[in-house]
C-alpha cells in the first residue's frame, strides 16, 4: 500500500483505501480490532510483530497500553467500513506517511492472507491521498468520515441526506470502529490511537453538530470526495489550517 508522494510535515490529508474489487476487508470484529491495533502500534518507527504476543495469551487492547517512541503521523479521525477505511492525519515528520502506510497495509495483509487462507493484493492499489489545506473542509472531512457508518442502515443517506437522526446518532454510538467515541466524549483504550488536538474541538462532538458541518458543506465539498490528489497539490507548501 506504498504511494510515492511528497507530503509536507505539518500538513492534514485525507487517506484512504478499499479492498480490491471491493472486497471485504474486515469481516467480523476480530478484523476490525486487528487494524485498529495496527493504526497505533504502525504509528512508529519500530517494527511491528505481535504474533508471538497474541500466541502467548495476550490481547490486543492491552496493545494499546505499548509504549512507543516518536509517532511518525498525528492521527485525527479514523473510520473502519466493511469494505474501505478513511484516515485523517498529519504528517508529523518527514515521509511520515509513506512510512505508516507502507506498516500498515503490509502488516493488515500478511495477517487477513493468512487468516482467510488467500494470497495476492489485499487492497485496490496504492493508498489515495487528498490534501486538507483549509479549515472548513477539515471539519468537513471529520464530519463525513464519523458519518461514514450511517451508509450500514441507510445507505443512500449521502444522497437523500439522513432521514431518521435518532437510530443514526444511537448507532454510531455503538458504533466501535471509528474515533466517534472519542469526539463524543468517551474513553478507551483505542483512545491512544488519536494524537491530534483537533479533538479538543466541541463544536465537532455532537451528532447533530456532524450532521450540520456535512449538510451546509457538501455542497462546497462534492468534487473533494472521493478522489485522487496529483502529486503536485499534496505539499503546496501552505500552512496547515490556522485554529490548529
């Protein structure tokens, strides 16, 4: 899952990836905390092997106690789907994310071969990267990846927009594969995954706040999702939004 770009240190961008042919990337919960395990301990320069660990009776929440040194990205957001994921980082040193996702995706596909007995590419490609060079889609963004598990009982709610808020914004707190929880106040220990003050932020905590910052900006933010980024516009050389 290796892209060869230039990202700027202090700079967001969107990442994102789905199964090749749309396959199933995480089909039971196990796999779902398998990568989120991944998204904290892949988040260093140290090498990641936790096999022996886990044969040896131990856990993956306890992983997420693992002390590490330098983080190679901040992570901001995150959303697990059944067939594609969405992360929101900044890079936190230089090729920080080719770095991490390189980690990543090799360490998620050895352990999904292996466990369902396949071989070949696991994902469509290189990851996808979008640059976030203003504050309005950055909260736009982080509304549209914690909305993101909505599509699991209304699927056209992107288009047709939400219809029953209530079972959304009770499902999404049941919700355990994304950085929701945590933006809604909560704590585990998945919590260790996020290192970004964008977390810090209210305005972005309630449901019905998502459900406000992705309906007034959607409009302005159609073409940004998804899609790919050229090379060229992944490090402008701008300044990372100001309020963070």
């Amino acid at each position: 899952m290796k892209r060869e770009h230039n990202f700027c240190v202090g700079e967001y961008y969107h990442l994102y990836n789905r199964g090749v042919e749309k396959r199933t990337l995480f089909k039971n919960p196990y796999d779902h905390n398998r990568f989120m395990t991944l998204l904290y301990l892949c988040n260093s320069y140290e090498p990641v092997d936790i096999g022996a660990y886990l044969e040896n009776g131990g856990s993956l929440r306890d992983l997420f106690s693992r002390k590490r040194k330098n983080t190679l990205v901040d992570i901001a957001a995150y959303c697990l789907m059944p067939n594609h994921f969405h992360i929101l980082v900044r890079e936190g040193s230089e090729k920080g994310i080719s770095i991490f996702m390189q980690k990543l995706g090799t360490a998620y596909a050895t352990y999904f071969n292996k466990k369902y007995k396949r071989t070949g590419t696991l994902f469509e490609g290189p990851f996808k990267a979008k640059h976030v060079d203003t504050e309005p889609y950055l909260l736009y963004l982080t509304a549209y990846i914690h909305l993101n598990p909505v599509k699991l009982i209304e699927p056209e709610w992107k288009e047709l927009g939400i219809r029953n808020k209530k079972s959304s914004e009770k499902y999404l707190h049941e919700y355990a594969y994304s950085s929701f929880l945590e933006y809604a106040g909560g704590i585990r220990p998945e919590s260790s995954v996020l290192t970004n003050p964008l977390l810090d932020f209210a305005r972005i905590r309630r449901f019905s706040d998502l459900v406000e910052e992705w309906s007034s900006k959607t409009p302005l933010f159609t073409n940004a999702i998804p899609g790919k980024a050229s090379p060229s516009t992944l490090c402008p050389g701008k300044a990372s939004p100001s309020l963070l």
